[in-house]
C-alpha cells in the first residue's frame, strides 16, 4: 500500500500545524526552574509566616500571663479580705 502524493502532502501540513500549536504552547510551560524558584519563595514565606505566628503567640502568652497575674493578685487580696471578716466575726462569737 502507497502513499499517494496529495495524502502525504496532507498527512505533513497537518503535522506542521500541530507542531505549530505545540511550539505556540510551549513558551507558557512552567519549567523545572521555575517550579524550584517557587518552591524555594514558598518556602522562606512559610518560614517569615512561621516565624511572625511564633512571635505573635509569645506576646499573646505574655499578656495572658500578665492579665492572670493581675486577677491572682486581685484574688489573694479579696480572700485576704475575707479572712479578716471571718476573723473579725470569730473574734466577736468568743
């Protein structure tokens, strides 16, 4: 079976425009170097994104910390208080 010559002729100028289409494509195809680029920036994002997250639970545990101090301090001198009145109360039953 032979190909004729208008067949051939046919089967090459469809190829050439898929290769064209191809070669149209191509240049907007993300390569290995760009993938490594990105990685890298997504990387070190994450790490600046990590290392502001840590910060902001750091001073968020400090605050917390410092607002319990406050309502501990709060707490003691209200028992304190208590005390005294129960003390003061006992005294006079005697």
């Amino acid at each position: 079976m032979q190909t004729e010559p208008v067949e051939l002729e046919q089967r090459t100028e469809r190829l050439e425009r898929r290769v064209d289409r191809v070669e149209e494509i191509l240049p907007t195809l993300v390569t290995k170097a760009d993938l490594r680029v990105e990685i890298k920036n997504l990387r070190g994002g994450i790490k600046e994104t990590e290392d502001r997250l840590r910060g902001e639970i750091k001073e968020a545990e400090q605050r917390m910390r410092t607002h319990f101090d406050v309502v501990t301090e709060a707490l003691r001198h209200d028992i304190q208080i208590v005390a005294e009145v129960v003390a003061a109360l006992a005294e006079r039953e005697r």
